[in-house]
C-alpha cells in the first residue's frame, strides 16, 4: 500500500483511540474495497469506546450523528467518523431503529450489518476479522446477507436495493436465498424515502454492470414501490447493446426517461424528487435528442444550446443508437458561429436608440434578436457599420 492511502493516513486516529485503552478498527465498505483492490476514497472506523469517551480523547470534534453513535474527529485538518459498536432494537418503521444500543463488542457490532461483504474489520496492519464469511463471499462474487435476510430487510428495506446496487458495482451475483427475501419483501420499499432510494439509484446507474442492477431489481419485483421507473426485461436487453461508459449518472437517467413519453418526462422525475438543476439537465439532454433524431446539429442549435450541451446530448444519441459521437464536427459548428452569445455584438442599446431616434422599449429585444439571427444566418456582418445601415432599414420596415 502506497503512502498517500486512507488507511496509512487515518492509522494514528486509530492507534490513539487504541493507547486510550479501547478497540478500533477500519469496518465496512473500506475493508471490502481495500480486499477487492478497488479505490478507497474514505475509510469507516468502529469502536468500543463511546461517543463521551472519544470526545475525551480528541480536541477537536463535531456531533454529527452523537444520538446514533457517531462522532467526527478533525485531525491534522481532515474529519475522521467515529462509530461506537452498537446493537438495535426494533425497526418498527422498517428505515430505522427504534434505538441503538452501546455495545462493547466487536462481533455483535459486524452481526447488525447489511451484507458479509462489508461486515469486515482490519486493523491498523492490515488484519481482517471476518466472522461472516465476508472473504468467502468475495472471492466468489457473491451477495448475502448477514444471517436472516428476511431479518436484515426488514430492519431496513433499503437494504434490498443497495443488494441490486452493489451487484451493478461489483458484477457480483446475489445469493438465491437473498433474493428470494428481496421479491418477498419488496413492497417494503414503499416505506423508504424517495430520496434514499434516488441516492441507492444513481449509484446503481453508474455501476460497471448497471444493466445487471436493473434486471435484479426486475426480477426481484422493486418496480411498483420505486416513483415512475419505466425499465423491463426486454429494455434491459436494449441497454446491454449500448456503450454507455462515457455517459454521466443524469445522463443515464435521460437514456431511462427515453422510455417514457416525452411529456411524462417531467412528472417522473419530480417524484425521483431530483432537483431542480438535474431536472433541467435530463429534460435538456431529451428535447435535444429528439431534436437530433430529426436532423443533424444545425448552427443555430450549437449557438442556442451550446457547445458541451450539445456534445453531451450527442453522446446521449450516439450510446441509444450504436453510434460514434460526432463530438469533432459539433466543435467545428461551434468555431465556425460568427457570435457566441448576444454579448458579442458591436452594439449596444445607445447605439439602438440613436440610430432609430426612438425611446427605449421592448422593440431594442426584439431587434437585438433580429440582428442576432442576421448575423448567425451570414446575412450580416457583426461589424457598426453594416449593423447600422441595417438597422436603419429595419427601422423604416
């Protein structure tokens, strides 16, 4: 392992907690990633000593889930979070517990995790503590819960999807015994907040095998308890075809919306509660797709949309349709444009106004426009001169 990784980095965290007289070790999904030899951004760390402990270690630190059991630790300028093992009691709402409990060990900490993928702990010198077959699991590509699945999922229906999720991740396969929970248990999904289920959705999408993701969430019967998500079988057959690799998570949500009629668009994606910015993106991406559909790129296009808007659109064409991007031809559009936005005028409104001896008004828009369009179209030079002489024309229209 390479100086600059996050656990090397984060190891005198632990060594701390450790000389204080407690437990600590490296959990879940970093432990998994590290043994995968996948990219760890952050690490989770775990420990016996409770939240008032830790805060009694280290300087400097923020309450940022204090009720759940964690605290952030801020070292050497990063934030660090700190989890004390706990149990839970109850899920009556099937999204969170009732309670949590403190607990002092390890092994009953690791037993309230989702999947034996991530309910692994290392320590500080790389040594795994794997109680529930998590390595096993690995090696073999496999999803499974961590005893009962019907258990897990009820604890928290999300589980069900992040399943199909890291299965898009991972290109693993999910246990039979685990899906069979997954299909039984769906309809607990609907108890789960649109936006957990959003987060789960846009990591599915941009899995390596995303179209793997979606088929378990097919089979396994999510459909009916997600907000509008117009996918099937055959569909997903129709993805597999595509080389989707260079296309973002909105993007993809796009390429998903295609599948709806244009005007439904809107409607779906307001109850995936996406905001407003991601909206406008997606709805974008499908109004010039269509527009591309009907012919190739005008001037008027690149100038209107702009020039990555619509290399992004025609990746967004080119993926669905088996095609190259035209990105080059679109860039030789976009240097060709004699403007690139209105503010490239020569003019300006006094210009307008002293050249057609008229008060200001909402006609200057309008001819703005009109010059605009001359230009753009080659009819006008963007030059005062021959601006002049034809507003001048315009004016006596």
């Amino acid at each position: 392992m390479s100086h600059s990784d996050p656990f090397k980095e984060a190891a005198p965290v632990l060594e701390k907690i450790q000389r204080g007289g407690y437990e600590a070790y490296f959990v879940g999904g970093c432990v998994r990633d590290y043994l995968l030899k996948r990219p760890v951004a952050d690490v989770d760390i775990a420990t016996s000593a409770t939240p008032q402990e830790i805060k009694a270690l280290f300087k400097n630190t923020v309450d940022v889930g204090i009720e759940h059991g964690t605290v952030m630790i801020i070292e050497h300028g990063k934030g660090y979070e700190i989890t004390t093992y706990r149990s839970e009691t109850l899920y009556s709402d099937f999204r969170r517990p009732d309670g949590v409990q403190f607990v002092r060990s390890l092994k009953e900490d690791l037993k309230r995790r989702d999947f034996t993928i991530n309910a692994m702990a290392m320590t500080v010198d790389y040594e795994v503590t794997d109680l529930y077959g998590g390595r096993h699991d690995l090696e073999n590509g496999l999803i499974r819960t961590v005893g009962a699945s019907e258990e897990r999922f009820s604890e928290d229906a999300l589980r069900m999807l992040r399943g199909a999720r890291f299965a898009s991740q991972l290109s693993f396969v999910i246990e039979e015994k685990t899906l069979g929970s997954m299909n039984e248990l769906s309809p607990l999904l609907q108890h789960i907040a649109v936006e957990r289920k959003r987060m789960e959705m846009d990591k599915l999408l941009m899995g390596k095998n995303w179209t793997t993701g979606l088929e378990y969430m097919v089979k396994a019967q999510f459909l009916p308890y997600l907000p509008h998500f117009p996918v099937t079988e055959e569909e997903i057959n129709d993805f597999r075809q595509m080389a989707v690799q260079h296309l973002s998570a909105n993007q993809r949500w796009a390429l998903i919306m295609l599948k709806l009629e244009q005007s439904e668009c809107e409607s779906a994606l307001k109850n995936w509660r996406l905001s407003k910015k991601r909206m406008n993106y997606i709805k974008d991406m499908i109004e010039l797709y269509y527009q591309r559909m009907n012919h190739y790129w005008s001037f008027m296009e690149v100038y209107a949309w702009g020039k990555e808007r619509v290399i992004q659109a025609d990746r967004l064409y080119a993926a669905v349709n088996q095609l190259q991007s035209d990105e080059q031809n679109i860039g030789k559009l976009w240097e060709a444009l004699p403007i690139y936005s209105q503010k490239d005028l020569v003019v300006n409104g006094k210009d307008l106004i002293a050249w057609s001896d008229r008060t200001a008004g909402p006609w200057m828009g309008s001819l703005f426009s009109d010059i605009e369009k001359a230009i753009l179209e080659g009819r006008l030079d963007n030059s005062k001169s021959e601006i002049k002489k034809w507003v001048k024309e315009w004016h006596q229209k």
